[in-house]
C-alpha cells in the first residue's frame, strides 16, 4: 500500500501567479519507495480562482474552495480531504526544493517520537537571488518547549521557519488544525505542536520562500499594534494552557 503526504496549499487573488511554481516544485521532488504526495489546493473564498489553473491529468490534486477567512481556515478546510498519514505545508508563492519531502519522510519514519519536522529556508528574493533565512538551531532534536522559550524571549522571533512545517496528521488534527487567526496561524500551530510533542530541524533547505510586494507578512496591516498584540497574547496563552494541561 502507497504511504501519503499530503501537501496543502492556500491560495488567495494576489498569490494565484505564482501557483505553477509550487506546483513545479511538487512534481519535482523524487519519493522514497512505497510514498508518494497528494496536494490540497484550497481557495480562500468561492471566487473560481482555481478554473484552468490546476493540471487537469494529475490525480494526486485535490482542489477546493470555502468562504473566506484566511490561511488558517483555508488549511483547515482543506485538512478534511487529507489522505496522508503526513501533513505538508506549502504556500502558494513559495517552493519546495529539490529533496525536501523525502528528508521530512526520512525523520518523521526513523524518529516515531517525533512529531513534526522543519527544516531550512532561503528567502527567494525578487530578483532570483536567495539569501540564508537567519535564525536556525543545529541540525536535530528539537525538546519540547524550547520554541516557545526561543519565541518569548526574541520578541516574537522563531528559531526555525512555520512555512516549513512537516507534521504527523494524527497531532494535527488533535490541536485543531490552524488557529482561526487573520495572521500567524502557523506561528500559533508550530508553538502548540512543541508544547506536547519535540520536533526535528533539518539543516538542509527545504524551501524557497518568496519575498514579494504583495506577500501578506509585508503589508502594514500584519504589524498594526493592536492587532498583532491581540496574535500574540492568544498564541502564547494557547501554548501555556496546552503545557498546563499536561502537567
């Protein structure tokens, strides 16, 4: 029987451009024997944006659409037609390098204590150029809490990349699925994931996130004061709840 990743992709207006890209990206990767990937390409709203622009041939796609509510509800949504025993994330501006799901694969197959994986990243920059994502720990275990710690004490800093995240379906869908925020949903998710459960970093980049005008962390409205306190605060009292539960 064929194992499943299942790759899900959020896709709104501004970042339908780009989707061949990750779709490219996808195709590209080379799976270890007995696996293989299914992608969850979720419209964020009822808009028909997905219309020709999804191969039509290729089985492994599963395309859908909801009312609109962000990223967050998007994954979400998308989660209930998953088939793998893996969740991959992959924005839709952003791609996969070459590897990256068979690293994920290797970890999360050779370590069943482990959870969830991330790995390196390189901005990809407008002009074609990548540079280093800064803030990443060695290669290896991740112990529980240590995200949260990292994240409290840099001013809301993560020490590995969310856009990277690889996680067993089973934890995911125990924490809900994403948190139902306009804004660091997957920053919300990562932190709950490594409250109950270590990870993995793996050194090796595993992705090409894109810098873009039109990204939504660039918009001013992503750091508006209030809002980004109101983010924070509920993200960290999640994790804290989820910790104190547990103890």
């Amino acid at each position: 029987m064929t194992r499943v990743v299942s790759v899900i992709t959020p896709v709104h207006w501004p970042s339908l451009g780009y989707l061949a890209g990750a779709y490219e990206s996808l195709v590209g990767q080379e799976m270890p024997d007995g696996w293989d990937w299914q992608w969850l390409v979720q419209e964020d709203g009822q808009d028909a944006l997905l219309v020709d622009q999804l191969p039509e041939m290729d089985p492994r796609i599963s395309p859908g659409s909801g009312r609109p509510g962000g990223p967050g509800v998007a994954r979400t949504l998308a989660l209930s037609r998953a088939e793998g025993e893996l969740i991959k994330v992959l924005d839709a501006d952003d791609q996969l390098t070459p590897g990256a799901l068979a690293r994920d694969i290797a970890v999360l197959t050779g370590e069943p204590g482990v959870g969830w994986t991330t790995a390196g990243a390189l901005d990809l920059l407008p002009d074609g150029s990548t540079e280093q994502w800064p803030q990443n720990p060695p290669e290896g275990l991740i112990n529980p809490g240590d995200v949260l710690a990292f994240w409290q004490a840099n001013d809301y800093g993560l020490p590995v990349h969310p856009a990277t995240l690889c996680i067993r379906t089973e934890l995911l869908l125990a924490l809900g699925g994403w948190m139902a925020l306009p804004a660091s949903e997957d920053t919300g998710l990562l932190l709950a994931a490594n409250t109950i459960s270590p990870g993995w970093f793996i050194a090796e980049p595993g992705l090409l996130y894109r810098k873009w005008p039109g990204q939504m962390t660039s918009q001013a409205t992503h750091r508006e004061p209030a809002e980004h306190t109101a983010r924070m605060r509920v993200v960290e009292a999640r994790a804290h709840a989820i910790r104190d539960l547990l103890t």
